[in-house]
C-alpha cells in the first residue's frame, strides 16, 4: 500500500484529500505545517507528497526545495497543489525545484488520483 502525505493547512481540503486517497486504497498521513512536513516526511517515507504553496510557517517552495535537498527525502514525489499560486513564473519554479506536478484548486480527486498513479506509475482500476 502505498503512503500519499499532505501538507495541507486548510481542514476542508485535507478531509478531501483523505477520503479520496483512502477511497482509492493508499494510505494518509497529513500535517499542516511546512516544518512539519520535513519531519514527517523524514520520519514516515511517503511514497508522495502533496505540498500546499501557502502555510503557515514557511513557503511550500521551500519545502519543496528542501525535501529535495535531503538524501533522506530527495526521491519522494511532490504534487504541488495551490489555490492561489498561478502565475506561470511559480508552476516553473515550483517544477525547477524538483516537484513532478503542479495543480490547482479545486481539483477533481479523480484527476489528482489519476495523476499519482501515473507518478507512482501504479496500476490502473484497482
């Protein structure tokens, strides 16, 4: 089973995501914080991470760079998922980065699961 990880600070979009990834057989784990997310992801190995551009303690860029930066966390998939952050200097950079997708809210959880299996390249209708 595979760990998907969201570093969400919006409760509503959080409870989304982890009904949708449970739905689909993954298991969740979630924070709402930047260096929380660093922690987490260092302690629990997702297979995925989907990472909010604006949180409360620090930039989602940041943490993409720095889970990115990390031996421990260098390998892990990054979705970046932003309600705000469209301008294409930020999909580019938040790509740069290292990130593997860049979404926008609201997604549909179907495109989202979509887009992970292709990541993780798992197979298709489970």
């Amino acid at each position: 089973m595979y760990r998907i990880m969201a570093v969400e600070d919006d409760s509503l979009v959080q409870n989304m995501l982890g009904h949708a990834m449970r739905a689909e057989g993954f298991e969740f784990i979630s924070c709402l914080t930047g260096g929380a997310a660093l922690d987490l992801a260092c302690r629990e190995k997702p297979d995925l991470v989907i990472l909010d551009i604006n949180l409360p303690d620090m930039g989602g860029h940041d943490v993409c760079r720095r889970l990115k930066a990390d031996s421990r966390t260098r390998h892990i998939p990054v979705i970046i998922l932003t309600g705000e952050a469209r301008e294409i200097a930020s999909r580019v950079r938040g790509l740069d980065l290292g990130a593997e997708d860049y979404l926008f809210k609201p997604v549909s959880p179907k495109v989202l699961v979509s887009r992970i299996n292709s990541i993780l390249k798992t197979p298709r209708g489970r």
